[in-house]
C-alpha cells in the first residue's frame, strides 16, 4: 500500500530536504522515524526538494508498505519520534500510481520581507530584513510580466541540469501587512532557486534598481546575469502542493 505524508518543517538547521552523506536533512530525518516505527528500510519519495534554510508547511512524501497502523494515525506516530522543527501534519493511503512529482500539481511558495529599519530578532529565522524601502505599486507591475507561461531560464540558477525550463506561473500577488511584505507564486513548477531569483528581482524594481518595464525583456532575453540576486533561503516556504 502506499501512503502519503505532508510535511511542515522549520529548515533554518537542515541541509535541504534531500539526503547527504554526512548532513542533516529533512529527508533524513523523516526517513529515520519511518524507518523506526516500521522496524525496516522504507524507501521514501519526495515532492519538492527545498534548499538549506527553506522552509515548509505543505510538502509531500510517499512511501510503500504494509502497516496495521491506522492510515491517519500514522502522522501521530511518526510526531511522536520526530524533533520539533518537522512534523507531519497528514497522513493518508493514496492510490499507488500516485508520484509526487510525476502527477500533475501546483506549487504555492511564498516570500516574506520584512521592510523595515530595524530587524526583529523573533521573525529572523522565516523572513528576510530588508531595510530600504520597497515601491510596493513598482514590485507588482514587475509581477504581472512574469505571470503565464514564458522560458524561464533567466531566473535559474547555475548548477542545475534541467534542460527544458519553460513553465507556467498561475499567480503572483505581493502583499503588505505592517512591515512584512509577502510575496505569494503559483506555479506548474519552479527551476533551482527560480522562487528566490524572482524575489531578489522585485526587490530590485521595489529599490529603483530595475524598472518594471525591464522584466519582459529580461525574461526574453534567457540571460540569468539581467535578472536580480537571489533572495535568501529564510524568507521561502512551501506552502501547499495540490495535486489536479
């Protein structure tokens, strides 16, 4: 039978979510209680494989295995066994055709600034300080070139051996609440670092740096070195995943 977790996660102290010899990990970690509580190797497949630093209240693994635990009972067990920066906050029995990453979903990340004069040391692990002000009307209008479906590949970062980086963006809305401002994307799927590349970028159109009319073009042109820094892994989480 297989069965799906979703898994939320503080990753300030994790290597990213994939395991690595020698590192701590989210995939590790989860690995290691299911391993545990299922008293064998349990080979274990997830969705998005966030970076160091990134954060999550919605990824999604799976796993096969025959179990007298109770499917929604598992996620109990496995908290049980868990440290306090992961926890699984569901557990269900999926079809067993069903890939986390191979079915059709979309992907929610968001970005959060906090854009402000000073820092404040109880938001510093999930958002990024940011002390000059930010033109909030500018950052938008940059975020409506970037929405539909364009070749992204001025917002990859190196590295990476995807070849096909054409995707789709559904949304992109920028928010602010007092002095955290949030930026929320939707996508079909995201190339290495695309999330954080983007948020660097509007932070560049918010300081003055870039104009908006400039993120067409940018995009057109393929060229990762006339897109913005990429913003730092804390201010990133994953939402949700849903699958279609």
């Amino acid at each position: 039978m297989r069965y799906m977790l979703r898994v939320a996660y503080d990753g300030t102290e994790y290597c990213g979510w994939q395991v690595q010899p020698g590192q701590r990990t989210v995939e590790g970690t989860l690995k290691s209680a299911l391993d545990k509580l299922m008293g064998k190797d349990v080979p274990m497949i997830g969705a998005s494989r966030t970076d160091a630093g990134v954060h999550a209240e919605g990824n999604v693994a799976v796993f096969d295995c025959d179990t007298t635990i109770p499917a929604d009972k598992i996620k109990y067990a496995l908290n049980n066994m868990l440290p306090e920066d992961v926890v699984v906050v569901e557990s269900k029995q999926v079809d067993d055709n069903f890939h986390p990453r191979h079915c059709d979903c979309r992907k929610t990340y968001q970005y959060r600034i906090l854009n402000t004069q000073m820092p404040d040391p109880n938001r510093r692990r999930n958002t990024y300080f940011y002390r000059w002000k930010l033109d909030m009307e500018a950052m938008r209008a940059a975020a409506d070139c970037i929405v539909g479906t364009h070749d992204f590949a001025c917002f990859m970062a190196a590295g990476s051996q995807v070849t096909d980086t054409v995707r789709t963006v559904y949304s992109l809305e920028l928010a602010k609440i007092d002095d955290v401002i949030t930026m929320t994307i939707q996508g079909n799927g995201f190339l290495y670092n695309m999330v954080r590349i983007i948020a660097g970028t509007l932070i560049q159109v918010g300081r003055g740096q870039l104009e908006p009319g400039q993120i067409a073009d940018i995009i057109k042109k393929g060229e990762r070195k006339n897109a913005g820094p990429t913003a730092p892994a804390k201010g990133l989480t994953l939402k949700v995943i849903d699958y279609e």
